[in-house]
C-alpha cells in the first residue's frame, strides 16, 4: 500500500470521492458584524439565520467575527514551526494513557496537539468570548434567554489544538480524519485555503465540502447541544479528505463546559408532547471514557449519546 499504512485504508464506503459533485447549496455563511457592533441592527435575523442553519445544516461559517486576523496568523505560524521541528520536540508532549489530549501521529499521517504560548493563549481568550456569542445567538433561536447556557461554563473544559495533515499519495484511500461528530457544545474551527473538510448533508447524507472563506470560522453544534435541545438541533457527521499535493493546517476550538456537567435536555423545551430523548449524563465521565477508548484503540464501540436515548 505505499506509504500508507493498511489499517488507516477505509472501507470502500466509506473511502472520499475524488471527482467534485455539484454542490447547488453550501453551508450558510453568518455575518456577526450587526451583533458584535453597535447599533446592533437585524439582531432577529442573525438569531433565526443561526437556528435554521443549526437545524438544517449543523454547520455554519462567521465572518466579522471580532477576532483579528493578524492573530490567527501568528498562530498558524506557530503551528507550522512545532510540525516542522523534530521529532524528539513533538514527543516531550505526546500523548498517552494519562494524558490523551497531547501529541499524536494518526490518519494518513495527521499530527495533532494541544498547544500553549502568548499568541496562543490570546486566541483562546477570542475564541472563547466568540463562543460565548454563538451560545447566546442559538440560546435565543431556541427561545431561551440568551444566558441560559453561560452557567455550564463558569469552570470549563475547552481544548484548543493545531492539526496538520501531510501530503497523502492515495488521496483515494485514506480520510485525514474518518467520519465522526464532536463530543462537546461548540467546535470553532479555523481551516487554511488548502479546505479539506466535508459535511454529511442531513438531507440526502451526501459529503459536501466545505469551501474555505478568508478570515471566516466555521461553526459546528456538538453532542451537548443536540441533547440540550432534545434533538431540535443535531450533531452532523464530518471528516477531512486528504491532498496529494498540499500539505493542510487547521485550529479547532472545542467548546467543552465544567466537568461536573450534567447533561440532559432542557426542561424548558421538554413536555407532554415532547418528551426527553435522552437520559442524563456526566460531562466529565463521558468525555474522559471518550478520550481514553481513542488512545487505547479498543475493539468496541466509543461511547456515543445514542447510548442514553431514551426508548420509544
């Protein structure tokens, strides 16, 4: 198999299709400027553009989002410096069994850390208060007041890595990262130019890329959310294609509340005709079982939120 190692080949059905297809709708792209700038104009209709495409999509990109671009610049640089620099560096922070969260080489040669440093820790402090925003914006899409989620995350949780995808001779074979959704409330994700992930279409489950956008995030709800909103929202499949010619860096920011977290759906959107879907659960069990079942690689099934619905 060349230089990649047989147990990363998908399974056929999995593999990426190489050959574009004709993507007549993409995910929506939000502008945040009326909400983040005064005198706030259409804040209903950013409000009901971040419902409906959490409802329809899972997904979305922001632009004019308040956080600088020279920033993510200078992180992006620091991104390329630790994946350019030796390997004896990458494994003083690797990952194991006690911390899963750190250094690790995967997928057709994905290399992922979490990561710190003065512009680092400056874009996590952006990062997080853009989180904040999009909480409150899909807190009021659901018709709850706009802070009624910010108490999950007086002691959070959240990760900020740097990714790096190499070049892949058999784009054909391998994914960057296989199909999965995320864990937590909010993923924020910074892609270069180079793209590379692809969204499973809820309507017709087709993989859509998408396209990047200068200086925009792109925008997912995690597992949290589609249990908080008793399945009004839904956490989306999604992966990352390879390239056989460029090399791809990409920032996620997982929104992640308080370990002590007990997740369920919300009463206020619960009742008679619409019961809970899910039993509750602990944030921190959840996420700790998560992350240690990826690193030991074990033949079973990760835990999933589907292991807490709540029988028809």
């Amino acid at each position: 198999m060349g230089e990649v190692d047989p147990a990363f080949i998908q399974a056929v059905e999995h593999r990426p299709k190489l050959k574009p297809i004709e993507v007549v709708d993409e995910i929506p792209v939000i502008d945040l400027s009326n909400i983040l700038n005064p005198p706030h104009k259409n804040t209903q209709q950013v409000i009901s553009d971040v419902g409906r495409a959490c409802e329809s999509w899972g997904f979305f990109q922001v632009v004019n989002h308040g956080v600088p671009a020279e920033l993510r610049r200078k992180v992006e640089a620091v991104a390329k410096k630790f994946f350019d620099g030796s390997l004896e560096e990458k494994r003083k922070v690797k990952r194991d069994e006690v911390n899963s969260m750190g250094y690790y080489e995967g997928i057709s040669g994905l290399s992922s850390r979490p990561i710190s440093g003065k512009h680092v820790r400056s874009m996590h402090e952006k990062w997080k208060k853009l989180a904040y925003k999009l909480l409150e914006l899909i807190s009021l899409s659901l018709g709850l007041p706009a802070n009624r989620l910010n108490g999950y995350f007086k002691d959070q949780t959240s990760i900020l890595r740097l990714n790096h995808y190499p070049q892949c001779p058999f784009p054909h074979l391998a994914l960057g990262v296989g199909r999965h959704k995320d864990a937590g409330a909010l993923t924020v994700l910074a892609q270069d130019d180079v793209g590379g992930l692809e969204v499973r279409r809820k309507s017709d489950g087709e993989w859509i890329p998408v396209t990047p956008t200068p200086d925009a995030y792109i925008i997912n709800v995690g597992d949290i959310v589609q249990v908080w909103s008793n399945d009004k929202y839904e956490s989306v499949e999604h992966r990352v294609v390879v390239n056989s010619k460029k090399e791809r860096f990409s920032i996620p920011f997982f929104f992640f509340p308080a370990h002590y977290t007990i997740v369920k759906p919300l009463e206020e959107l619960v009742n008679e005709q619409n019961p809970a879907k899910y039993r509750e659960y602990n944030w921190g069990k959840f996420f700790v079982n998560r992350s240690r079942s990826d690193f030991k690689k074990r033949d079973v099934e990760n835990v999933q939120i589907h292991h807490f619905r709540v029988s028809d």
